[in-house]
C-alpha cells in the first residue's frame, strides 16, 4: 500500500509541468549563430559602446579562443557547440521600427505578469525595485527614479555604460578579470544586459533591488553580466530570480557577477535559480555556468551570498568572496536541490587575505531522482591574514538510492594564527522521523515536506520575506514523493 | 631533459639486467608497466590526486640504482638497533630494496603456514602463491608510480599467512637504507592474509646514512574472510630521503584491518593508501601522525572505497607544522551504488604552528547510496588559548604547556594503537621530538636535521 503511494508520487512529480516552461510569443532581433570577432563587433555595436569595451570584449575574446572548458567539475557535461548558439536575442526590438525603447511590448509585460514580476510601479510590491532581463536585453527597470533621489544608480549595464562610463570602466573586470576562467572569458567576450548598482557612500537602500532573468529565444544563450558597487558605509540587498521555457535542447547561460564592496558597508546578495531543469529523462534544460565573486575591499565590510538552487540541468557556480578589507566579513548560505537527472557542482571560495577576517559556509545539498549533488569549497587563508577565523558546514541528504551527494572541500592554510574548521555529513531522512509523522497524521509527503524545511531552515532564514516564501514553495514542487 | 627520460632510458638499456636478477612473476608485468609509464609519464599536479605534489621534481635527480643486486656490506641484525623496548616482535630486514637473508641471529621461529621472504625468491619457488595477487591492486595503467615500481622493482617482501593461522607476535619489518652514493630503492611488498588469519605487523623505515635517498614502494595487502590485519608504518629518516609509498588493501567480508602511518622525519613523504572493502561487514581504520619541521613535505591521500553494503570505515590524521613544513591530507570516501548501511567517519586535525608552515586539507565523500551515514570533518587551527592560559595559572611554564598541548593531541592516534610497547615508545619518541631532542631510533645515521 505505502510502495504503490509512494509510486504515485513519483509518478505525479515526474509528470508536473514546469510551471514556467511556457514561451512567449514575441517578436525578437536574433543575430546570426556563431562566434567570431566579428560577433562581438556586432553586439557592441548593437549596445553603441564605446571603443575601450569593445577592446575589452575583444582581448576576451582572443583569450577565450585559446581555452578548453573545465572538465574538474564532477559533471557529466554535454559537449556544447560554441557555433551553434545565438549570442544576442532583443525582444524588444519592433519588427516595422527601428528603436522603439520605453515603450514596452504588451507580450513582454504580460510575460513578467505571469511569472509573478509586474513591471508597472503600481503594482510592484513596494519593497522591491525590479531590472527585468530577457535573453540579451533589459526591458524595464522599475523605481529608477525614486532611487535616483538617493543618488543610487541602478540600471541595465548597458545603459549604465552609457550614462557612466566612468564608474563601469573602473570597476568591470575589477573583481572578474576575463583571465579567469573560460567561461569567464566568454562571458567578457560577449555578455549582454544585466543590472548595474551603484550605491554611493553612507547610503542605505531604502528596497531591496531586483533583477529578473529570462531566456525566452530559441537557440540562445544568456550572457548577463552584474556589476554592483557599494561604498562606504552604504548598504543593500540584491535579489535574482530567474527561469526559462522548457525546451528539449540545452540553454546556455554564462553569466559573471562582480560585487565590490567598500569600508563598513555591507551588501546582500540572494537568489533563487529555477531555471528549466530538462525533462524527467533528462532532455534538455539550461546549463548555468556561472562565476559570481564579491572583493571585501574595505575594512569592516560584508558581504553576504544566499542561494538557494532548484533549477537547471547543470550547475557550476561557486559564489566567492575574496576578503582583503582587515575586519571583514563575508557569509555563504546555499540550499541546492536536483532531481532527475540534474546535477550540481556548486559551493564557495573564501580568500582569507585580510586580518581578522571572518568567513561562514553553510551549505545544505538535497538529491533526489538520478541526480547528482556535489559541494565543492576552497577555504584559502593567506600568509597575511592574522586571526581568519572560518567555519564550514555542509550537510547532504539523499532521497532515494540513485541519486548521488558528494562533498570536496579543499582548505589551504597558511598563518599559524587562523582558525579553520569543516564539517560535513551525509544522511537520509530516517525511517524514525517519517514513522512519527505519519503517526500523528500527517501524510508522508507533508512529513518529507517538513523534514526537508527544518533541514534547510538555517538558510531559507537568511532570505528576505518573499524569496523565503517563494523558495520554500519551489524545495516543495522540487521534490514532492521523491523519498525512497 | 623531462625527468621521465631518464627512467624511460634506464629501463631500455637494463632490462636484461633488471628481468635477470628477478622473478618470472615480477618480470611479466615488466613491460607494460614500461609502456604505461611511457604513455602517462609522471602526474603533474593539475592531476587531483597529485595536487599537493611535483612527483617530476622528487624524481628529477640523479640516483644510483643496485639493478645487478650487489650484496650491501652491512649486517643490519647487528649494525641496527631499534629501540623499542619491551617489544618483543620477529624482526626482519629489508635493505635497501632486498631481502636481507644474511649472517641471520635468532632467525625467528613463525607458526606453520607463515611465510616472510623475499618476494622475488617466492615468486620462482611458489609462483601460485605470487602470480593470482601481484600486480591485481597496483595497476600500472593506474598510477604512474605503480608503473614505475613494476618495471624497475626486483624484489621486496612477501608475506603470508595461511587460513585461521594466527600470528602470536607481532613481526616487525625494519626497511633500512644504506648506501654510499645517492640510492634510489624500489621495494615491492606483497601481504597475503587468508582466511581467518592475524597478524600484528609493523614496518619500519630508517636510513642508515645521510645520503640523499629515493624510494619508491608498492605493496598489495589482501585480507581475506574474517582475517584481521594491524599494519602500523613509521617513518624516522633524515631531510635527504624521499619517500612514494602507494599501499592498496583489498578487503574481503568481515575481515577488519588497521593501517597506521606516522611520519616523525623525513624529506618528502608522499604515502597513498587507497582500501577497497569488497566483502560485506568488512570494517578499516586508518590513523596517520604527522609531525614536520625544517621543510619537511608529507602529503597523505587516501581513498576508501564502499563496494558492498554494511561495510565500516574510520579516519583520523593528524599534522604537526613547524617551521617551514607543508602538510597535505586528502582524503576521499566513496560509496558506490547499493553499498547502503555504510558507515564512515573521516576526521583531519592540523595545528600550524609558525607562519610558514602551510597545510592543505580535503575530505572528500562522494556517495551514491542513500542509507548511508557519513561524515567528515576538517580543522586547522592553534592551540587553545583558554587551555594554555589555565595551565600557566597553574605553574606551568608557557613552553611546557604548548608541548603538553601539542603532545595530547597527536596522542589521540597513538592511542589507537593496540601493540602497548610502540604505543609508549612512540609516546616517548613523540614527546622528544616535541622538545627538539634526537627524536629517532638510535640505528638511526645522525644528519644536519636532528636536533641534538
């Protein structure tokens, strides 16, 4: 009786629809597939950049074609075929005219209206100021000018390279150099719309900003890049969702994240991927390939990563954080959950190079189906960093006996006075704690529901209010009946 | 030149020499294991088991090699003195890379169906006993240092303990490394415990002069059904001698072994042990102590393998960094598909105690069943300030209280040690080195880096 239940889960899981797998149907200016310089030429011309990027975009172009992409991951990596993807998709862009901007596609906002992101002011929560992203381009960013009061500047990059060349040009690459690594390189070489924050010094961001990300174009890829810049004594907090329509091909997306953040000022940064994570046999789904890190530059500064990941076929994405401000803090918080064939290799870096640093990696890995989980972490404490006090923490639960959680962290300690510590386990949600449940009435699937809540509380607590509601919704949808 | 070559081109132009003086068992495998070093060529340290390690450079000097098995004119049995008193073990000696079977004291007395000899003399007398083990664990497509250890290794050990034959004294394998030029030694060690069998074994590594010494060493250990087996290697050479140690246990269903590694001198010591648990309720444990000064490099990586279901295993290392030592511990678990009960525990602690010193951990688990209970954990840090202030408020100087400190907690792995004799005795060798007193055995060649 308890097996045939069990089985209609499964069942049920299986077959639940993406909730936001649809597409919409919209006219949109999608270049030619492949990459070349002349590619880049072209999608910096499209942007109207100024030369020194398109030096930038080009030298990182040059570089990129001299790597190989990482095999170190524990992924079984579809081969992706460079040429055969689409690096600039504007939806916004009208068939008859030529630049029609601010006047917005009804098809778009109806789009973001149905995946829960009303672009009209009126509407919006109040908290929340919104930068609306699909495949290359930016479609709205909402609350511009009540932030503008406050001197904040919070808009696409592309139009942030417009109006301040200056302070992209100083920070872009600052934190990511296109050196880094290859999908780095090809993010430098390419990327297209993404926000750009900007908070001046001693201000505090009255709401919490906002960036949606959608692939919506068939044969694309998204290549977003965010910048956020925060000085002195200022802080904020910075949310991203993001989601895609199913299709049975692999999207890819390779997006860098840059977050500078100055003396005693403090920055959140929190997110909730969904992107499609392919069928129940794996077909299809976005390959997100990511390299997010933030620079502690100043004394006293914090930084906090919250992640919590449902989404995508493949991830790769170690958020880091390189702590040189003496006093610095930086936090990671991550819940990550595959099913089916999903897989994920995510974790963090902290760089300890400052004194008296301070650094916490709370990670909570969920499999379940086929999938395979994996924390990969590297702690470094530099020669410098006097007193670097660390503590990790990663925990993995498996649901189900063929699914894999795997856990690599590396540590590399190089001052006698620091204070490294990791600890991790590996467990099921045991028979006891479901048998008590069900005891009390409540049915398996609640109890699973339950139990896979309390485990993930520690970091579904450090998102803000509506993340924390939407997120504990999605570890539900992401792993209903899926215990064995 | 690419530090391969040379050993590509020693094995060309001595293979004669080399299959002559060995056994036809150790000679089968000669060739390709030749032609797998020549394909794979040392690792470099992208590869993430040799991360920690440039093998190339180890092997980049020049070293003679004993390839026409000249007799070495020593008698350790009465040069070699180990000083563990009160243990009372059968004493073997290993020279260089060959048996010693000399001008033998006291040959000890063993049980029926124990067999301790050189590997290359069983290999022709008892092939049947050589040729189902040899070569199954270490594969040399596997690792380039059991390639290299294949094709040039000519003799070593061979244990052998026949079915419920129980070994009432613990033997004890002193491997001593006497040379007048620079030596590189390649030992091969095979240890087959069938079923029901016990033994206690403990294995030794001295060098008995200052010269710059090279050894490579693979040993294939077999336990079989309800066998039980305490393997405890220690390491007291000098600053000139570089060790690549690759040990592969092979357990069988309920058999339980110990593997201990303590390295208290040495130059470079890289020591792999990797453990397959493929018979149920099959249990390991593994202890290492590392305690490094000067520029010691000791680089420990481990992998236990859960094949089966209901198996246990349990680590805990532990480093000492003085001075400018680097330490390395990696350490990786692995549960494959339907090993469900599994029990695992793997603990590194490390204590950095000067600036320079610099150590590198990574546990690892990679799981594929679910009902499974595993875990690990990792420190690196100092000494407990609450605790080194309670015993200065008690009179006791800040020096002693650090070495008190330091020497509890390397005791937790010598307390896993079940011979009491080595235990204390390691205690004590402990402590000594603790207080930069001639912590080594006194066979041993005095060199530039003993403190005296």
């Amino acid at each position: 009786m308890m097996e045939e239940r069990r089985n209609s889960f499964v069942r049920e899981v299986a077959e639940k629809k993406y909730e936001y797998g649809f597409t919409t149907d919209v006219h949109t200016e999608i270049i030619e597939k492949g990459l070349s310089e002349e590619v880049v030429r072209l999608i910096s011309q499209k942007k109207g950049e100024p030369d020194w990027l398109l030096q930038f975009r080009l030298e990182a172009f040059r570089y990129w074609q001299t790597l190989e992409p990482p095999t170190w991951g524990h992924l079984q990596m579809p081969s992706v075929d460079f040429q055969d993807i689409s690096y600039y998709a504007d939806p916004t862009k009208k068939p008859s005219q030529g630049d029609a901007k601010g006047e917005i596609d009804p098809e778009l906002m109806k789009t973001f209206d149905k995946l829960g992101i009303p672009l009209e002011e009126r509407l919006a929560l109040s908290g929340t100021a919104v930068d609306a992203v699909m495949d290359s381009v930016s479609v709205k960013t909402t609350f511009r000018e009540k932030l503008r009061e406050k001197g904040i500047i919070f808009c696409s990059i592309s139009e942030a390279v417009r109006e301040h060349p200056d302070l992209v040009r100083e920070y872009l690459g600052s934190v990511v150099p296109y050196r880094d690594n290859f999908y780095a390189a090809l993010n430098s070489a390419v990327f297209s719309d993404g926000s750009f924050v900007y908070i001046p010094r001693g201000v505090r961001c009255p709401m919490e900003l906002s960036t949606y990300f959608r692939i919506n174009a068939r044969g694309t890829g998204q290549f977003e890049r965010t910048l956020i810049v925060c000085c002195d004594d200022a802080y904020v907090s910075y949310l991203e969702g993001c989601t895609a329509p199913m299709r049975d091909e692999n999207q890819l997306h390779a997006a860098i994240v840059e977050i500078v953040v100055m003396e005693n000022a403090e920055v959140k940064y929190s997110t909730v991927q969904n992107w499609y994570p392919g069928d129940a046999e794996g077909r299809g789904g976005v390959l997100n390939l990511v390299t997010k890190r933030g620079h502690l530059r100043g004394v006293n500064s914090r930084l906090s990563w919250t992640q919590v990941e449902t989404g995508s076929a493949i991830t790769w994405k170690y958020p880091s954080c390189v702590l040189s401000g003496d006093g610095s803090q930086a936090e990671f918080y991550s819940v990550a959950v595959t099913n089916n064939h999903q897989q994920a290799d995510t974790g963090t870096k902290m760089i300890h190079l400052g004194r008296n640093t301070r650094s916490t990696i709370i990670s909570k890995g969920i499999s379940a189906g086929r999938s395979q989980n994996s924390y990969r972490g590297l702690v470094k404490v530099g020669s410098k960093a006097d007193g670097a006090r660390n503590y990790s923490s990663c925990d993995s639960l498996l649901l189900g006996d063929t699914c894999g959680a795997h856990t690599f962290p590396y540590m590399d300690v190089q001052n006698e006075t620091a204070v490294a510590e990791h600890e991790a386990t590996t467990s099921k949600i045991s028979e006891d704690q479901l048998f008590y449940c069900n005891q009390r009435g409540i049915s398996t699937e609640d109890a699973v529901g339950l139990i896979v809540n309390g485990y993930a509380k520690d970091v579904l607590n450090k998102l803000p209010m509506e993340f924390a509601v939407e997120a504990q919704k999605l570890l539900g949808v992401s792993l209903e009946g899926s215990v064995g | 030149m690419k530090s391969e070559q040379q050993y590509i081109e020693l094995y060309e132009a001595n293979r004669d020499v080399i299959c002559a003086h060995s056994a036809p068992a150790l000679n089968a495998l000669r060739q390709q294991a030749f032609l797998d070093f020549c394909s794979k060529g040392f690792p470099s340290q992208k590869e993430e088991r040799y991360k920690y390690t440039d093998v190339a450079a180890a092997f980049a000097p020049d070293y003679g090699l004993n390839l026409n098995r000249l007799s070495i004119p020593v008698n350790p049995y009465e040069a070699f003195r180990c000083d563990v008193p009160n243990l009372s073990t059968s004493l073997y000696f290993v020279v260089n890379d060959q048996f010693y079977d000399g001008a033998v004291r006291n040959r000890p007395t063993l049980p029926e169906g124990v067999v301790i000899d050189s590997l290359s003399r069983v290999a022709t007398a008892h092939p049947e006993w050589v040729e189902p083990y040899y070569g199954r664990l270490a594969r040399s497509g596997k690792d380039a240092i059991n390639a290299l250890n294949t094709m040039l290794a000519q003799d070593g050990l061979f244990i052998r303990v026949a079915r419920d034959v129980v070994v009432p004294r613990p033997v004890q394998i002193v491997n001593v490394l006497r040379a007048d030029v620079p030596l590189m030694a390649n030992r091969r060690v095979l240890i087959v415990l069938e079923p029901g069998a016990q033994m206690q074994l403990l294995v030794c590594d001295h060098a008995m002069d200052s010269h710059a010494f090279l050894t490579t060493q693979v040993a294939e250990v077999f336990v079989g059904e309800n066998a039980n087996l305490e393997l405890y290697e220690l390491e007291e050479t000098h600053a000139a001698n570089t060790r690549f140690s690759n040990v592969y246990v092979d357990q069988a269903a309920n058999s339980t072994a110990t593997v201990d590694h303590l390295t208290l001198s040495s130059g470079l010591t890289r020591n792999r042990t990797d453990v397959t648990l493929s018979g149920e309720y099959a249990e390991i444990s593994m202890y290492g102590a590392v305690v490094a000064d000067g520029s010691q490099h000791v680089d420990n990586n481990t992998l236990i393998d859960h094949r089966v279901p209901h198996c246990q295993s349990n680590e805990l290392y532990k480093y000492v960094l003085d001075d400018h030592a680097v330490g390395a511990f990696a350490g990786r678990v692995l549960v494959r598909e339907g090993a469900q009960k599994t029990v695992s525990h793997e603990t590194n602690a490390n204590l950095c105690a000067t600036r320079s010193a610099r150590m590198y951990s990574q546990p690892m688990l990679e799981i594929y069943a679910d009902d499974v209970k595993c875990s690990h954990g990792s420190t690196v840090g100092q000494l407990n300030d609450a605790a080194l202030f309670y015993m200065r408020q008690r009179g006791i100087p800040e020096d002693e209280a650090r070495l008190l400190l330091k020497f509890a907690f390397v005791g937790e792995v010598l307390s896993n040690i079940r011979l009491d004799a080595l235990r204390d005795r390691l205690h004590h060798l402990v402590e000594k080195r603790f207080r930069g007193e001639l912590g080594r055995c006194a066979g041993c060649a005095p060199t530039s880096t003993c403190k005296l």
